[in-house]
C-alpha cells in the first residue's frame, strides 16, 4: 500500500518538478484510488497519462521512487504502461476518426496535418520524442492517421520513453 511516509521528501523535491503542481502530484494519485493499487496503480497512471487524461506520469514515478518503491520495477512498469499508453494513442490516430481525435485530444484536423511535414523530415524517428509533454500525443496521434511503419513507431517509442523515465529513475532514487 501507498503511504505518504516521506513527504517531506516529496516537498523538498517539488521544486525540481517544475511542470507538475501539488494537485498533480498528490490529489490525483489519491482520487483516483491508485495508490492502493502499489505497483498496478503506477501501471494504470503511466497508460491514462498516455492517452486521454493530462497528467504527469513523472511525478508519480517520483512519489513512488522517494516512498521506497523499487526502483527497477518502477522503471519498467511505468515505462510499460505509458508504452501502451502511446500505442493506443497511435491506434485511434490510425483509425482516422478525427471526431473522437478533436473530441478526446482536442487536436484538430489542421495540427495533424500540419505533422505531416514533420513526419516527411523525419519519418518514425518522430516517436522517440511522444513522451515531451502537450506535443507528445500530437506525435502519436500524427503517426497513427499517416500510417506510419508500426514496429519502427513502436521500438522508437518505447525507447524514448524507456530513456525518459530511467533518467527520472536515477534523479529520485
């Protein structure tokens, strides 16, 4: 079970967390019920925080990491869960409903084109960088609705956020 055993810790931290507010880090986790959940609930926070639900993944790796986590199985569940996360952001950008897309990730049909240049410059190695925040699922999204080579998307994806988080591991651990 979760407990907030070293917030101190956490508060002294916080300003190293310069893109997440308190209510990110604490509020959410709590009301969501994922601290309950351990391990399972970092999974399920890494994946919503890939797809339809704005908020930072990476400050609940921290909470996780300075309350005594594991830190390598921190790494890789979190790592996972927005790997998928991502994947599943792909897949409804390959679908091509542009409603859901301007509906759930408020992306309009005009940004996803406008990646087509981007994706003509640089091809899939675009989705190393879908963990950046606000143009990170923009990427996704694009690569999906152009269509872009699965398996190249996929590994370059789980690298860039594999890098991601296994940076984030060693600052908080």
């Amino acid at each position: 079970m979760f407990e907030y055993k070293n917030l101190s810790k956490i508060r002294k931290h916080q300003s190293q967390l310069l893109f997440f507010s308190k209510f990110d880090i604490i509020y959410f986790w709590t009301l969501m019920g994922l601290e309950e959940l351990g391990y399972l609930g970092l999974f399920i926070a890494g994946f919503l925080a890939a797809t339809v639900i704005p908020f930072s993944s990476e400050s609940l790796l921290t909470i996780a990491l300075l309350n005594g986590f594991d830190p390598f199985l921190c790494l890789i569940i979190i790592t996972s869960g927005n790997w998928l996360g991502s994947l599943t952001t792909y897949g409804i950008g390959y679908i091509g409903n542009v409603n859901w897309i301007e509906k759930y990730f408020k992306i309009s049909r005009e940004k996803i084109e406008k990646m087509k240049s981007y994706l003509d410059k640089y091809g899939t190695l675009l989705a190393l960088f879908v963990w950046v925040p606000i143009i990170g699922d923009a990427f996704a999204l694009a690569l999906g609705y152009f269509k872009v080579n699965f398996t190249l998307t996929a590994i370059f994806m789980l690298i860039g956020k594999f890098l991601r988080y296994l940076l984030l591991t060693f600052l908080f651990n």
